[in-house]
C-alpha cells in the first residue's frame, strides 16, 4: 500500500471518528442541553474515551462550531433546489422530523441551544451568522433563478425581502416544533398554503 493509499485511509478513519463524535454530542445537547451535556456522557454515548474525543475537539464549543459546520455543507448540497417544488408540503413534511436520518436542516431544540450559546461565544455567533447568511442567499438565488432552471423568476430588488421572510417562516416553525410537535400536519399544510404561495410568487 501506498503512503498515499495510508494517508487516505487515515483521513476517512479520522473523518469517521469525527462524524461520530458529533453524532453523539448532537443527542447529547438535545436530551440534556450544552451545559449539561458533559464530555463524558459525549464520549459515553458515542462508545469512546475522552480522551480520544479530546484528540479531535479541544472543548464543547470547538464541537458546536463543527456540527454549524456540518450543517452548512448539508446546507449547501440541499438548499440549489433546482427543481419546482411544494415548498408548503415540504415544510410540513420536515416538521418534527429533524430527528430522522433523511431529515433537512438541524433539529430545533439542538438550533435553541446552539443559538442560546452564540449569545455567550463570539465563535458560534460568527458561525451562526455564516450559516444564516449562506441560507438566505441560497434562497435569493432560488427565488431569482430562471422558473426553467427551478426557481422563480422574482425581480432581484424583492428576492432578498422574501427570502428574509422565508427564513423567519422556517426558524418560526423550528421553535413550533419543540412546543407541538403533534401539530396536525393537515392544519399547518393549509396554513402554510396560505403564505408561502405569496412569498414565492413573481
């Protein structure tokens, strides 16, 4: 095998681990909240030492700013939206579902967390300003984009507008979520059906 060939599994290993790691510290945050959940329980519930976890992470917070991170690579291959889509039955679909594994964006109460923590570390607010800029800015460019190539062909000078009401419609929904998350799903896919039609509509 090659130095290379090692180098390269080396890397998947360590990306494994990594991924790993924030799997278990997002379950973590989520049952018991970032100042609850110790390393410990992390390296606990992730079947590992802490020690290990520390070759990876220094702290808590160098792990919040990896799943931010994670979230806005998945951001990024998801939200090109080149296609039409029911953005009303979309939503209504991903809500309570940001538990499952095919589920978009980041769970809502890990999101609460995350955003309580930014108010206490200049580190994670920045990379919470990352993800919301990338955020709307994909949604500006869905809403501007050709309706032949998926989008909807709004006017440059109101996309943005829109899109900034897009993004309060969906962190409103993620707040919803960790207060009902039995809401009848019939109910919000009317209510969204009246209001998301007018923010996407030329």
């Amino acid at each position: 095998m090659t130095a290379k060939a090692d180098s390269n599994k080396a890397q998947e290993r360590a990306e494994l681990q990594r991924g790993r790691i924030l799997d278990a510290a997002q379950k973590c945050f989520i049952e018991h909240g970032f100042h609850a959940a110790s390393m410990a329980s992390i390296a606990d519930t992730a079947g590992m030492s802490a020690g290990l976890i520390y070759r990876y992470f220094e702290n808590k917070s160098a792990i919040i700013l990896a799943i931010v991170d994670r979230q806005l690579q998945l951001l990024r291959e998801d939200i090109r939206l080149s296609r039409r889509i029911d953005l009303a039955a979309e939503m209504t679909s991903n809500y309570g579902r940001a538990c499952s594994a095919d589920a978009k964006g980041m769970n809502a109460a890990l999101l609460l967390e995350i955003s309580a923590e930014a108010t206490r570390d200049p580190q994670i607010a920045a990379a919470l300003d990352r993800y919301d800029v990338t955020l709307r800015a994909a949604l500006v460019d869905w809403l501007t984009r050709d309706p032949e190539a998926g989008g909807h062909g709004l006017p440059a000078a109101v996309s943005p507008d829109r899109a900034l009401l897009l993004q309060c419609l969906f962190e409103g929904l993620k707040l919803r979520e960790t207060r009902e998350p039995q809401l009848d799903r019939q109910l919000l896919e009317r209510a969204l059906h009246y209001i998301v039609p007018l923010l996407v509509k030329a």
